[in-house]
C-alpha cells in the first residue's frame, strides 16, 4: 500500500470531513490496484464501536470486495493471537476492594473524610488508578514526588494513594483493563519491533490522548506498512503557531496539542503530515476561519497579523446560524423545530451537545411530533423502568416505609407484572384513596389491612381485595434493617425481593422485571454483583443502596432500532466518526462545552506534570477538538442560552473567540456575516415563539352557578354554615357537583391532626377527672397527652413540639377546669353530643355535633368548643362563625335529644393555642330565636332558584385558600369582580 521509507507515516482528515467515508474512500482508491485479496490483509484499528459499524455500513455501499480486518483499540489480541495474557479482573470487583479498603482507613481515622464520601472518594481513587495505569504511571513515582511546598492536604491524600500503591503492588490477581491494555500494547510493540508484519495496520480515528493509545500509535507508525490516519488535522496552521504549542501547561486545552505531541515524540513535523485522500472539506474557508479563531495565546497578535489575509468570510459564515436563545427552553424549542424540518425534507441532522438536559428537553420537545431521535448516549439505566424499580425496592431496606413509597411502588409498571395486572391497578387505587382518606402516613400489615375493610360489595371480591391486601403487607412492610449485612447478603435478598414484587399475588416467576432491553441490562448488573459480592465489605442498608444507584447510573441502554434514522443526538465523541448534512453545535456554554474540570482531590496541576499524569485541561483540548471537527460541517448552527434556570451564562471560549475576531474583521465584512449568523438564528427563535404563542383566552369570570331547586343541598351541618356564608361555591361543589377534597397522599402532622387530637386529649382528661376528682391536676394531663400522642401521632418532631405546647398551658386549663367542674358538670362529649333541627316545610336538615356540653346545677347549658388555634372574636362570631350561637339555639330548640329543650347559660370557645384564652359567644346580642330566624332567612335564599351560589364571598382574607379555588378558576378574577350568575336549570 505504501512506498517503503523509514520515517513515520502520518495522514490527516480536514475538519468538517466526513471521516468514516473519507477514511473507507481513500483505502479503496489506495487498494484499487492491489489483488483483491490484499483489502483481507489490512489490519485497521478503531477506537470505537460505533465508528467499527459504520466502517462496516460504508464498505456495504461499494462493489462486492474483501473487507480489511476492522479491529477496536481494546481487542489487540485479534491482531496478535499468540500474546497470551490472564483475562482482566472485573471492574466491578475492584471497585469492591478499593471501596474495602477505603472504608476501613475512614474507621480508623475518621477526621480523613465523613462515611458518606466513601463511594465518591472509591471513584476517585479508581479513576487515579486507571489514570496510572493508563499513562504508565507508578504508584512509587506519585510516592517520590517533590511536596516540599504543599499543604497538608496532600499528608491526608497520601494516605489514600498509599491504598493505591498497595493494591497496584498485589501479584495475586490478575491486571485490570488498563493495565492489561498497556501490557498488551508494550508486548505487541516489542514484537513488531522484531518481527514486523509485511501487511498494512492503519490507526484511524484516534488523537493519542491516553498514553497506551500513544504507544501502540508509535508502534504502528514504525512498521513497514504502518499508517496513522488523524481525524480533524488543522492544515491551516502555519508552521510557527505547531512551534508554540510545546508547553503542555499552557497549551493542552488547544485542539491540536495531542497531535503536537504525537509529532514531537516520533520525529516528525506538520508539514510530514498529507492528507489521506482528495475529498474536500465542505468549507475551506470556514476552516481557516476557525482555526484563526482557535490560535493559542496571546491570540490577538495572529488576528492582527493573518486576519488581513483570510479572505471569503462571508462564504465561510453563509451556512452558519448563531442563535442567542433567552433561556435553554426556547434554545431546545427552536432546535427541535429545525430537526423536524430536516425530518420532513429527509435532511440528515445531527445534534452534538454534552448537556444531557438539553438533550431531553429536545427529545421532549420533539415527541409532539412523533419524532424520536437515535441518541448515541440512550437512556441511562438508573432512569430506565427496571433501574428505577430496582432502586425503589433498595429504599425498602434503607428506611421506614411510608405511603408514598409504598404507593410509589404499587404504581410501578413492573409491579405485579406477572399476572392480574388489571386487579391489581384496581386495588391499588382503592388503597391510595382509603390512604387520602382516612390517613396511613407509614403503613404496616394490620394497617392495610384494617384500612381496605369491607371496601367492596361483593363477599368474593372483598376476598380477593384482603389477600392482595395480605400479599402488600408481607411482601412491601418489616424490610428495613439497621444491622450492617454481607454485600451477597443484600444482593440475594435485594434479586429476591424485587422479583416477589414484580411476579405479583400467586406468581412464581419475576414478571416482565428482567425482560426487553432495559430489563437485560439490569439483570447482567445485578448479576455481576452477584458474581462479585465476595470482593465486598459487610455494608449498611443506606451503603448497599448508593452502590446500586451508582452501578446502575453507570450503565446505559439503547434501542437502536427504535428511533428515526436521520434526526440523530450525539455526543462530542461522535463528531469525529459520523457524518451529517446539517450539525447543531448546543449548549456553547462555558461550564457546558467545555465542561469545567472535574476538581481532583489527589493532584493538583503541578504535581500531575511532575508526575506525568494528564493535565485538567486534557478534556477542554479533546473538546475543543471535537468543536473544530463538528463546526466545519456542511451546515452548522452555534446555540446558547443567555440565561440558565437561575443566573446569566458565559458564553464559550471558542465562541467567544470566534465572535470577537469576526467583529475585528472589518474590512472584511466579519460584523455583517455575524449580523447575518444572528439573524439566521433570531429567525427560528421568531418561529420557536410564535409556535408556542397562545390566543389570549377570555378570562373566566366570578362564578355563580344557579343549580336547579332538586340539586340544591337539602342537609348540611352546623361547621358548613359558616362555609355558606364566606364560600358559598364550596357548598355548589361539594353538594351538587358532589366533588370532595382529595386528601393528602402522605398525611403530615398538620393544623387539622392538631385540633383532633386536641380534642381527644381534653376528652380523655376530663373523663378521667369525673371518674377520680384526685386527677385533675397538670401532671395528669400531661401524661394523657403522651399517652394519645404516642398512639396517634407517628412523626417524633410533631409529638414533641405539640407535647411542648401542651405542657406550656397544663396549669392553666387545669386551673379553668377546676373553676368550670365547681359549678357544672360534663353531661355530654363530641360522640354523645349531636343534635339536629328539621324544618319539614321547607325540606332541609340542620345537624351539631359539641365538643362538650355541661349542665350548671339550676340545669342551664354550657356550650364549650376547643379551638388550637386563635378562636373567633365576639365581632366575628356575629357576622360569619356562628357556630356556637347556632348550636345554643338548637338546643333551646330542642335539638339535642339527649338534652331535650334547655335554656343554653353561655357559650364558651376554649383556646389552647400558645396564648391561651377563653372567648364567649355574644348570646346578649345574638339571642338564639334572632339567629335562628336569621339562618332560616340565610337557607330560604339559598333553596331560591334565583340565588347564585358565589366563589370566595365574604373570605376573612384574599390570601387564604379554599379547597375549590382551582375549580372556580380563582386567579383569573379577583375578590372586586362582580359575580357572574349562570343558570343551570
């Protein structure tokens, strides 16, 4: 293939070049007059899988031939089958160890790093190893290094690295991947050295950025019939700006420092480097452009020096967008409207981005459409359906179980996936409400099974409710556990668990838990943790359950075959092996693209030189090289949001660069063709705008529906009149449309719980002071207030605030009692005390349930009602809570039949709130008769088919919320909007 020589053979791609088909065109005219068996003895090496396939594809579109032996980076030992090396040890196991191993130096001195670091810190270190490995670093070398001038930091960091060194220095067990890769590489190149191959091995694709990859490169390039084929080379550069790129701590963060690297080290100079065939970039002039843009620093004085002589800026920037986007909504908005255009005219289009939100709001974005994208990254694992299940049952161990985990669960596709699934949708939404309803804040066995009770009709359906019922209760309750477990300990218990969940009642196999794609995936994980749960250290529940999250966020999964084949999301990686008609460069922002380096919490810049470890802004260089690659496309659109989700963004480095030296050239005419960039972009932000505009709706008015007589309430209670006076439409919805509050789904310790257990507190203590006059004393109701606390209340925090305030006013409702036990006694409490008052000629109920009612010993009525919070003044009492004054006419109207007609002395609000206080009802000035009779007109108005039943009335306060504001469309209209009547007779 090629002339013999000596000196290394190096080739180059221009950026914007499709590389895969340059890389299959150029060998096919290389080997076009070579027997056809000749293509067979080529030996190409690629550094990805995905670039292997379309090497494969793009061989598929020429004549029938031989095909070269197209090999990955990572299975050298295809090249040379007689290199013989043990197999590598699973990743995973020595993460185990390492994590062992870190976890015992965090016991014995914990003041290194708190227990939760541990995975973090594990990572790290592995990451350092690998690193190592990777450049032929050792463990002795980081051990020598010169630290006179560090902090102590670096004393704490030894110690881990020490961990390292020590696990480096094992000869028991077999080398990991790195280390086994440059074994492999060294031993290869030793053998090439004395025997090479006679036919041609070619490196396409890679920009030697690892020190192994760098070594086999150097190998190849000295075989007779050696090649390097460099993706993205930069034949615009002159000569002295190659010169400045010597210093790797100023320079690494250049796109073209690796291949200056790789030039220094084999001997060679840019100009050695040709290109590997004729195909033209689709823009030379854009890339001389870019490459001006990207000189090292100082870059001012080349701008000054080789701006003049760049020419065609105008048709370097014809097919580029520049869009501004005010915020990454409208960024992802206008992109996803420019793939489906591509989508719709069979464009190719490519969106490169390494901001993995952007990307999902796009894909959202795209959905509406029917438009989904083949996104080179997939769905990582830990978000798939089975990683998410898999993570919710871990939670199982790790803490109390509560309603909205449980429920989380239940409602999980993969849950009783094995058979019944219908029923057991059903049953679980039986069991949400019975849980909004009636409140089950950390559900046990007997708890769902008191709570799902003759919930059904049907004897056989009830049964087959209770034992789903019984199959949640064993199954989902009791998992937590404190104890610290084998590693094999919670993984066979973590498999067995999930698989019980999702077989479902009577199943015996795990559902649809391990099936399609995802569900494989899962499964290979959980039993490679299997297979490696010997390696590990006894762990906490809260332990074992971040390894699984962090395995599972490690791991991805992909339907290739799902998406549509031309709209495409790609990672930066991919700019250097696909091609695409148009490519969207988004998320140019700093932070983003370039993402900012990782911070290191072993080496700092210097000592990684020293050590020879890869700088920091080795990632910022391979994605400024990847930048310089995608921007040379045949189309290209330059996206960034202004504005993050909460501060102003910093537009990319090179972006930057690339605006400022097109506003300096103006001779040139560099401001217009960015004026003409923006405009381009401003254009699709117009479209991304006037696509999501809305027709300004008419507002809704104040309701005030009119129901029909028949549909009028005919009942309510006493606590609902005051409801009907300030909220009418509450009344409407409630009792005509028959709508009521949905509960919450997870019950807090709330002002309602409050007040209840308020009142059966009180209860408790005054029923025990009838009984044994000796108990009325501060201490006892204290008791009894812990006593129900205890049983009613589940949430520590709340029992002890709410305890504390009922110590705060023991002696003094203990001293009120004994006042109000001197001249009355308690005849009636809140289950005893009901009352209700029909009027028959209208057809309407009125019902009164007291807190507590006693009788004086002249046989008057003493109304009392405990209030936790402030209660009603006088003035309030009379106008909207008339609550006790309706209850006292009630009973003077005999109401109350175990009461029978009485004449009520007073009415009496007890406030146990943190200033407590007594607050009587104006019986003086709203006698009972005139309330009644004020009632009776209030419930005539409202049974009149005229009257409108108005949101939001007379509220004590615009800011207090009503449990139908989002029905009446309140927001829309304000407290000063008249009423808007509607018939619905």
């Amino acid at each position: 293939m090629f002339e013999s020589g000596s000196n290394p053979r190096l080739f180059g791609v221009s950026p914007g070049v499709d590389f895969p088909r340059a890389l299959v065109d150029g060998l096919v005219a290389r080997m076009a007059r070579q027997p056809p068996d000749a293509m067979a003895r080529v030996q190409l090496i690629v550094n990805t899988r995905r670039m292997q396939r379309r090497l494969r594809a793009l061989f598929d579109t020429h004549p029938a031939m031989l095909l070269p032996q197209i090999r990955l980076i990572t299975d050298l030992d295809l090249i040379e089958p007689g290199l013989v090396l043990p197999p590598p040890v699973s990743p995973l196991r020595r993460r185990l160890e390492l994590i062992a191993l870190v976890s015992r130096l965090i016991a014995q001195q914990k003041d290194l790093a708190p227990q939760s670091s541990l995975y973090d810190l594990t990572d790290s270190l592995a990451s350092l190893i690998d690193e190592m490995q990777g450049e032929g670093v050792t463990a002795q070398t980081i051990a020598d290094l010169d630290v006179t001038d560090q902090s102590g930091h670096w004393q704490r960091a030894q110690q881990f690295i020490q961990i390292a060194q020590a696990y480096l220095d094992q000869t028991d067990t077999a080398p990991d991947q790195e280390a086994r890769q440059r074994l492999l590489v060294t031993a290869l190149a030793e053998k090439w050295d004395r025997e090479p191959p006679g036919d041609p091995v070619l490196v396409a694709g890679s920009t030697g950025s690892r020190g192994t990859t760098m070594l086999l490169m150097q190998a190849v390039a000295k075989l007779p019939q050696g090649a390097l084929i460099l993706p993205g080379f930069d034949f615009d550069m002159p000569p002295d700006v190659w010169a400045q790129l010597d210093n790797a701590m100023v320079s690494e963060d250049h796109p073209q420092y690796r291949f200056h690297k790789m030039m220094a080290e084999m001997a060679v100079t840019p100009a050695d480097v040709t290109p590997w065939h004729d195909t033209p970039a689709p823009s030379p002039a854009r890339n001389a452009l870019v490459s001006l843009s990207l000189r090292p620093a100082p870059v001012t004085d080349a701008w000054l020096t080789e701006g003049a002589k760049l020419t065609n800026i105008a048709e370097a920037t014809a097919d580029v967008t520049l869009l501004d986007a005010p915020s990454p909504r409208d960024e992802a908005l206008a992109i996803a409207l420019r793939l489906r255009q591509a989508a719709e005219v069979g464009e190719t289009a490519a969106l490169i981005t390494p901001d993995r939100v952007l990307t999902r709001q796009v894909t959202a974005a795209l959905d509406q459409w029917d438009i989904l994208p083949d996104d080179s990254a997939g769905m990582p694992l830990h978000l798939s359906p089975p990683g998410r299940f898999l993570r919710h049952v871990a939670n199982l161990f790790t803490r109390r179980l509560d309603a909205e985990a449980l429920l989380t669960l239940l409602k999980h596709p993969l849950t009783h996936s094995g058979v019944a699934r219908g029923p057991h949708v059903l049953n679980t939404q039986r069991l949400e409400l019975r849980i909004r309803k009636h409140g089950l804040p950390y559900p046990d066995y007997t708890g769902i099974l008191r709570l799902l009770e003759k919930t059904v009709a049907k004897p056989e359906d009830q049964q087959a409710l209770q034992d789903w019922a019984e199959w949640v209760g064993q199954t989902f309750t009791g998992q937590m556990m404190s104890e610290t477990q084998p590693l094999a300990t919670w993984v066979d218990r973590h498999i067995a668990l999930s698989e019980t969940i999702s077989a479902g009642v009577g199943c015996t196999e795990p559902g649809a838990l391990w099936q399609k794609k995802a569900g494989q995936k899962a499964l290979q994980v959980m039993q490679n943790i299997a297979a490696q749960a010997e390696h590990g250290t006894t762990m906490t529940a809260a332990d074992y359950g971040d390894l699984i999250g962090a395995l599972l966020s490690g791991e991805e999964v992909r339907d290739r075959d799902a998406p549509h084949p031309d709209i495409m999301i790609w990672g930066t990686l991919e700019a250097r092996v696909q091609g695409a008609d148009l490519v969207i460069l988004a998320g140019l922002n700093d932070g983003t693209w370039p993402e900012a380096p990782a911070p290191d919490p072993w080496l700092n810049r210097a000592l990684r030189h020293q050590a020879g470890l890869l700088l920091p802004e080795r990632r910022i260089g391979l994605s400024a090289h990847d930048y310089q690659q995608a921007i040379g496309a045949k189309e290209v659109w330059l996206t960034r949001s202004i504005r993050s989700d909460d501060a102003e963004t910093v537009t990319s480095r090179w972006l930057n660069r690339l605006r400022n030296l097109l506003d300096g050239l103006r001779d040139q005419g560099g401001p217009q063709a960015l004026a003409d960039m923006l405009a381009r972009g401003d254009l699709w932000l117009a479209r991304a705008a006037r696509f999501e505009s809305v027709d300004p709706a008419e507002p809704a008015k104040r309701p005030s529906p009119k129901p029909p007589l028949e549909a009028r309430p005919r009942a309510l209670s006493v606590t609902e009149i005051k409801r009907l006076i300030r909220d009418p439409y509450a009344i409407y919805a409630r009792h005509v449309l028959k709508l009521s509050r949905l509960g919450p789904l997870v019950q807090n310790p709330d002002a309602l719980m409050r007040g209840t257990l308020a009142h059966e507190i009180m209860e408790c203590f005054v029923q025990d002071t009838l009984k044994d006059p000796a108990l009325l004393y501060a201490d006892h109701l204290i008791a009894v207030a812990r006593r129900v606390m205890t049983k009613e209340v589940p949430w520590p925090a709340a029992r002890a605030m709410w305890l504390a305030r009922i110590e705060k006013i023991a002696d003094w409702f203990v001293a009120r009692e004994t006042l109000r036990q001197s001249y009355s006694t308690p005849v009636a409490f809140e289950a005893q005390a009901k009352g209700q008052l029909v009027w028959s000629d209208i057809g309407f109920t009125l019902s009164a349930r007291a807190d507590r009612i006693d009788r004086t010993e002249d046989g008057d009525i003493l109304i009392y009602d405990y209030k936790t919070g402030k209660p009603p003044t006088a003035k309030q009492q009379a106008t909207l809570d008339k609550q006790l004054l309706i209850e006292a006419a009630m009973i003077e109207e005999g109401a109350f039949d175990t009461l029978g007609v009485s004449s009520v002395a007073s009415a009496i609000f007890i406030g146990l709130g943190s200033h407590p206080e007594e607050v009587f009802a104006p019986l003086e000035t709203e006698p009972p008769q005139e309330t009644l009779s004020n009632l009776r007109a209030l419930i005539d108005a409202y049974l009149d088919p005229g009257q409108g039943f108005t949101s939001r009335r007379m509220m004590l306060q615009d800011k207090i919320e009503g449990d139908y504001d989002q029905l009446a469309r309140f927001g829309e209209w304000d407290a000063t909007d008249d009423p808007a009547p509607e018939d619905l007779s």
